[in-house]
C-alpha cells in the first residue's frame, strides 16, 4: 500500500517513538512534537501509539492514494478535505486508489498527524524511525518529506471503521496554558514575573525551542554555572531577559539558567505552539505534577494501552 506526497506543506516530516537512552551520546529526545495527537491518529488506524506517522506543520498537505489505505489525521487539522469533500478528522477515512486527501491549515495549534494503517516505512537509526532534521538522522532521508515523495506500508487489509470518543478529542486554539514545576535555578528568579504576564511565541519558534516574547525578566542574582542537563520542557533564562522553552529537538546540555520545566503531563502542547500563540504558565508542586502525569496515562491508556509521556 503507498501513500504519494503531491504538496508536502513546509515542515512534513516522518516521526515515531523518540530516541529514548541516546542521551549520553549527545542525541536529543526528538520524536513526535506532540506524541497525544500522534498517538489518537495512530489509534483511529488501529495502530500502535508510537507507529510511525507523517507530522505536519502550518502549511496545507495534500496526498495522493495510490492503492487503497486507512488513514487516520488529527492534531491542529480539525476536518480534512477527500476529492473536495469535507469530513471531521476524528475518524477512521478509507482512502480508495486516486482519492485526493488534503488537510487544510490549522487555524488553531500548530501541529497534525497523519497515520497510515500499519505504519509508514522509513529507514531509521539507533532503533527508532523518527527524523533529526539537525543531523540528517531517521525518517525520510534525515530531512523533510519532499514533494513527489511515495510512502510505504506494510499494511494487508483496511482497518476497521473508528470514531474518536468525545472524551479524547483535542480543541487547539491560540491561547495556552502550561502547567510548570521548579528547576535547579528557580530560586535566581522571582517567579512571579514569568507567571503574571502572557507570553507570545516569537518567530524564533522550531522543534529545539521557542522564545517567550514580553517583558524582560531579571534575575535576583547571577551567578556562572556550568554546562548541565537541559530536556524538552525546560524554560532557559538567555542575557536577553526573555525565556526561551526548548522542544523535542533541543540540545542534551545548556548553560543558561534553568528556570523551570514545564510538567510531563502538558510538554506535549509544547508541540501545537506557533508563533503568536500566547502561553500563561501556571506554578504547581512536584507531587502535584506527578499526580497529573499519572491521571493523563491512565486516561489515555483506557484508549491507547501502549501510550507512553517522556
């Protein structure tokens, strides 16, 4: 079964599950920007969680079935466009050979998924198939999915038909909340400067990070410190003033101080961030943030058994 790439937008790429235990060769997590929404497309396709799934960013996608597939498309797209008709994207689509599928831009959020019944087939390394653009490593050829692309699957027979409870269905619009728990140089900043102001997503905005427009904030003291361990979440406090949060893609190690970690619980909304989204962060404890995680893989595990939060 192939999947043909007609208009692959600007940012398509082949991502799965991320690159878990690389870290002490300097590999960053990567993997699916917002694992939730791949893991609910991979789901309607009957899938695994972490099934490798075409992500799309911004621009419209247009694909072409060469034979017949099942598909399954969600995230920041809330319909999807087969041979011009319109269709909601929390459901199972059956794509026959010549249908023409196409997901608009997203209007709210940032990031969709699309799943392909058993998986799409790419070359990978390290023992994942997701791609590390800034090292040409996994996917489609380390870089983004070109136009003209044809995918692979190894799928037999159609899925069978899904609808996405009401429950689990995801609403992205351009406003955010992020949830975010202390880091080893909280203490260096009144906190309340970072929780009272609205931050906007500036145009420096990719998969290693993204600066948090507003107010410069300033540091009660200011002290060197060495290089340390950085993760997606993490909230780094540049000279500038202005908090940069990093994404899947972002560095091992850093050494600005780390002002806070957005919760694992909500890192995976750090994905469906663009700019001129605003973001409101909101302080909770370290057991709190724990109790959330818990609640958030119970829930989605009743759906999806396999769905893991890194």
């Amino acid at each position: 079964m192939t999947l043909e790439v007609i208009e692959p937008g600007l940012l398509t790429l082949v991502q799965a599950a991320p690159y878990r235990g690389a870290r002490h060769l300097g590999m960053p997590l990567a993997g699916a920007a917002d694992p939730l929404a791949m893991a609910l497309a991979n789901w309607l396709t009957g899938n695994a969680a972490e099934a490798t799934a075409l992500e799309t960013a911004y621009a419209p996608v247009v694909l072409k079935a060469h034979s017949d597939i099942a598909v399954g498309i969600y995230g920041a797209a809330i319909e999807v466009e087969i041979n011009i008709a319109a269709f909601s994207a929390a459901q199972t689509h059956f794509l026959r050979r010549g249908d023409i599928v196409r997901i608009p831009p997203p209007v709210g959020g940032c990031r969709t998924y699309i799943a392909v019944q058993g998986g799409i087939s790419p070359h990978g390394v390290l023992k994942a198939t997701s791609t590390y653009t800034p090292a040409r490593l996994g996917g489609y050829d380390g870089t983004i999915v070109p136009k003209g692309a044809v995918l692979e699957t190894s799928a037999q027979q159609l899925a069978e038909q899904r609808s996405l409870p009401a429950g689990y269905q995801l609403c992205y619009g351009r406003d955010f909340r992020l949830r975010i728990a202390p880091a080893p140089e909280s203490a260096w900043l009144d906190m309340d400067g970072l929780l009272d102001e609205d931050r906007v997503i500036g145009r420096r905005a990719d998969r290693i990070g993204l600066e948090l427009e507003g107010t410069p904030l300033k540091l009660l003291h200011n002290e060197h410190i060495d290089s340390g361990a950085v993760f997606p979440g993490t909230i780094q406090f540049p000279p500038s003033g202005i908090p940069f949060l990093l994404g899947p893609d972002a560095q091992t190690t850093g050494g600005y101080p780390r002002i806070a970690h957005v919760i694992r619980a909500d890192r995976h909304l750090i994905g469906q961030l663009r700019p001129g989204a605003r973001v409101r962060f909101q302080r909770v404890e370290p057991a709190e943030a724990q109790r959330l995680y818990r609640s958030k893989i119970a829930l989605i595990r009743q759906l999806q058994p396999d769905f893991r939060l890194d």
